[in-house]
C-alpha cells in the first residue's frame, strides 16, 4: 500500500484525477464482488473438489480444456480456487474491518470522553498492541485462535481485528478529547445530559468521519497481511475455504519446474484486488478530506490568478 501511494503522488494534485482514481477502484473492487457473490455460479467446481463425474483432476494440467486455467499438485482447479478465493478474502476483509471498526469506534468515545484510569489502561493496551509488527501480531493470535476455532475464516478476521483495533481507537480517541471540550458539549453537561447521551448525539458524528476512509485503506492492508498468513500455512487451509496465499506458497516448487499457471493467477488477484481497494481509500481520502479539498482549490484559484 506503501508503494502505491508513492505512485500516486505526482498525480494527486491533478484536477479530477481523485474521482477518476475512485471510480476505477470501485470498477475493480466490483469486479471482485460479483466473483466473491456468485462463486457458486461462476467457479465450475468447489473450491477443493478434486474430481467430476467420477472422474480425478489431473495433476498440473496446463491451462485449456476442462479446466480453464489448469489445476495444481493438489489437484484443484485454478480458476475456481482463484473464484472462491475472492469470497473468502472478502469474507475476511469485512469481518475484520467492521470488527475493528466497531471496536475501536467504542472503545475510542467511551475512552476520550470518560478519561482518568480506565483512559490510561486501554492507552497502554493499545500501544503495546500498536508496537508490534501487523504480521507477527497476526502470527501470534492466529496461532492462539487456530487451536480454540480452527484455522477458518473467523479466526483469519479477528487475528486481523486485533492488529487493526489500535489504529481506530487512537483517531477516534483523540478526536473525542478535542470534541470534549467544545461548548455545545459542555452546553449539554450544563443542561444534564447523561454521559451516553453526550456521546451517541453530540460526538459520534464529530468523529465518525475519518473512519470511513481508515477502514478502505486498512482493507487492502489486511488482504496483504492474510495472504501472507496463508503463504507461511497459518491462514485458512485448504479445506476450510479457498486462500490465495496459499495457493501461493504451494506454488513455489512449482515455479522451478516452469509451471507458472499455479501461482500467476493467484498472485495476480492479490495485487489486483490491493490495487482496487487502494485506489477507493485513497480516492475517498482525496475526494471527501475538507484539508486537502481546500489545498486543491487553493492552487487552482492560484493557476487562475497567474493566467
């Protein structure tokens, strides 16, 4: 994600090309929807179906025939794992950030408004949180998750809850201390307002706004960090749901031996659904941002004046 913004940043300050960047990030992350939604209709087999009709798969078919983009050394097809792979990353994608999302939403109004000790403690939770490494944190409850639930979609997404908690936490609990103490706030205190009350109608939506544009930008985040746990084989398996990452990783000796169509594809749906899902982040961050809005109407009105 680091690297695309790079690449975006000669582009940023030109006229228009924000919306275009979101609209083709829309386009892509679409795209990737509609395979994820009607995985059933479009993936001509199960995600670890082996065999039709009585008949196995072949092993390392080349791509063609019966099997679209061919099928690797466990047998499976491709370009249904490549299909129902998108419903998992999805499925992932969604839970993780919405429980982040929600978590830290919470966490963050009820800890900025309360303060005191309760204030102090979740801070230092959330910073020794926030100091680890995204992947090791994910590594080490992915491990603690697969021996309570399995190695399942549920456990991916809240080992990818934990890592993506303190990031919301700490806007929305710094937004809520300088929303505390303006005067409509201490206006409802003044009238008796109970503290649920001054949280849920007069600083949820003082706060709200910048979490949209976290939540895109940590989505392409945590595909990365998923289809790296599937590339080390601490994501989901092969049973439970289709993983790109671990296509990846059982693509490898593969690669040796010139058999490229096992990791191309699948390689190829991770950067491109990043890619989508960086573009929409990005694009909602330069599009609805009042600070960098008002910059780009600052230097336009400054190119009109020059002319």
């Amino acid at each position: 994600m680091a690297v695309m913004r790079r690449v975006l940043a000669p582009f940023r300050e030109t006229v228009g090309f924000s919306r275009w960047m979101l609209l083709a990030g829309i386009v892509i992350v679409a795209f990737f929807v509609v395979l994820a939604v009607g995985a059933e209709w479009i993936a001509p087999y199960g995600y670890a179906q082996k065999s039709a009709d009585g008949v196995d798969f072949p092993k390392l078919a080349e791509p063609g025939g019966d099997h679209l983009l061919g099928t690797d050394r466990l047998f499976f097809d491709v370009w249904s794992r490549v299909v129902w792979g998108a419903r998992t990353a999805l499925e992932v994608i969604v839970l993780a950030v919405a429980g982040s999302m929600i978590l830290g939403l919470a966490l963050g109004l009820v800890s900025g408004y309360v303060g005191g000790w309760f204030d102090r403690i979740l801070v230092l939770v959330m910073d020794a949180l926030y100091a680890f490494p995204p992947l090791l944190l994910a590594i080490v409850f992915g491990f603690l998750l697969a021996d309570k639930i399995g190695a399942g979609v549920v456990s991916a997404a809240l080992s990818l809850t934990v890592v993506y908690l303190p990031q919301y936490f700490r806007v929305v609990r710094n937004s809520t201390i300088s929303a505390r103490e303006s005067t409509y706030v201490e206006a409802a205190r003044a009238l008796g307002a109970p503290g649920r009350t001054v949280i849920t109608r007069y600083l949820f939506g003082n706060v709200i706004h910048s979490v949209p544009v976290i939540g895109t930008l940590n989505a392409a985040d945590a595909l990365g960090t998923l289809a790296a746990l599937g590339f080390l084989g601490l994501g989901i398996q092969p049973t439970d749901g289709a993983d790109w990452g671990f296509d990846l990783s059982r693509a490898l000796d593969d690669a040796s031996s010139g058999i490229w169509w096992t990791g191309v594809f699948s390689g190829a749906a991770i950067v491109l659904l990043i890619t989508g899902l960086t573009l929409v982040g990005e694009g909602l961050n330069e599009t609805i941002n009042p600070v960098l809005r008002k910059k780009r109407l600052q230097k336009i009105r400054r190119e009109e004046t020059i002319r």
